[in-house]
C-alpha cells in the first residue's frame, strides 16, 4: 500500500469509531532496514541463525546480507514528516512511531498532534529508561542504534548488545562500527 491508500484507510477506520492508529510504515518482512532505519547488524544476524535447522540461510545471510538487507539511513524521527500527513488527514488519537530516543523529539512530536509515542530500541537498551526521563536522570537514550537487537531478535528474544556477556570480537567490532556511524 502507498501512502495515498493509507490515509484513505485511516479516514474509513475513523468513519468506523477505530479508538487510535499506531502509525508505521510497512513490513519488516519486505524491507526491514525501511522501517527500522541505520544497518542491519549482518554478523549478529548470521551468528545467531541456527545452523542445524537453516543452514541454507546463515550462508545466505553471510554472503548476501548487504544485498539482501540494505542500509537506510537513520536520523531520530525518522517518520515524522509522513506522520505529520496522518495528523492533518484525520482527528482520531494517533500513535507515532519511529526511532525517538531523546525528550527534545519526543516533545517535538507530542507538539505536533500526536496523542503517544511508541520506542523499542531505547526500553530495549534500558527498561527504565522512561522513568529517568520522567525524573530527569536522562534526555536521551544510550541506544548507539547498532541494530544488534534486530539482528538477535529473528532467532532468540531482542536483546541490547550491552545484556549480552562474552560476545565474539567480530559482533562487537560491527557494532562498535555501526554505533559511529549512527550514534547521536
């Protein structure tokens, strides 16, 4: 679905009394790194794929992971201009999604209309993390946005890089190389 089609969607499930929307902007299935933004973490990816049972596809990801999942650029906020075409086409609570991680957007998007937020990566890098907002311990996440957890979360839970003791050299230099490029 285009972006046309799904505004005219959200208007019909207004019509139809739907309570709120949590916006997103597609499936991860067809275009992972699209709706997650920055790079998907290859070697994690790979490293964790069971390799009795999928074999085929550890190799796959290993020697075509870049191909196959392509980097999108990652910038906080990332769905903020799209939501805004949402905010303006209907009046139902609507839920934003897209890669906040520091009160300044956060009250940036709240500013603009939207009636909640939605975060993954920063709860996964701390599950306090809104709490030390709320009290001022912190205004943004230390999530480095290395996707370590997206890359772990299609074979065992999402994890942060950081819970996870004892991890190979060649995971953590990815991750440390991943974190320069997108870190705020």
């Amino acid at each position: 679905m285009q972006r046309a089609e799904c505004l005219e969607v959200a208007r019909e499930l207004e019509r139809l009394g739907v309570h709120a929307i949590v916006l997103s902007a597609g499936f991860v299935s067809k275009a992972p790194m699209e709706v997650m933004r920055g790079d998907m973490a290859i070697r994690a990816f790979a490293y964790y794929i069971d390799a009795k049972k999928m074999w085929w596809l550890k190799a796959m990801v290993r020697f075509f992971g870049r191909i196959l999942i392509p980097t999108v650029p990652y910038r906080e906020g990332y769905f903020l201009e799209d939501a805004k075409e949402f905010r303006a086409a209907v009046g139902l609570p609507l839920i934003y999604v897209g890669g906040l991680v520091s009160r300044q957007k956060m009250e940036e998007v709240l500013a603009a209309g939207f009636d909640g937020l939605q975060m993954a990566r920063a709860l996964l890098h701390d599950t306090d993390f809104v709490n030390k907002l709320r009290s001022g311990e912190l205004d943004c996440s230390g999530c480095g946005h290395s996707n370590y957890c997206i890359g772990r979360m299609y074979s065992l839970e999402a994890k942060c890089h950081h819970c996870v003791k004892d991890l190979p050299a060649g995971l953590q230099r990815e991750i440390e190389k991943s974190e320069a490029r997108w870190s705020h």
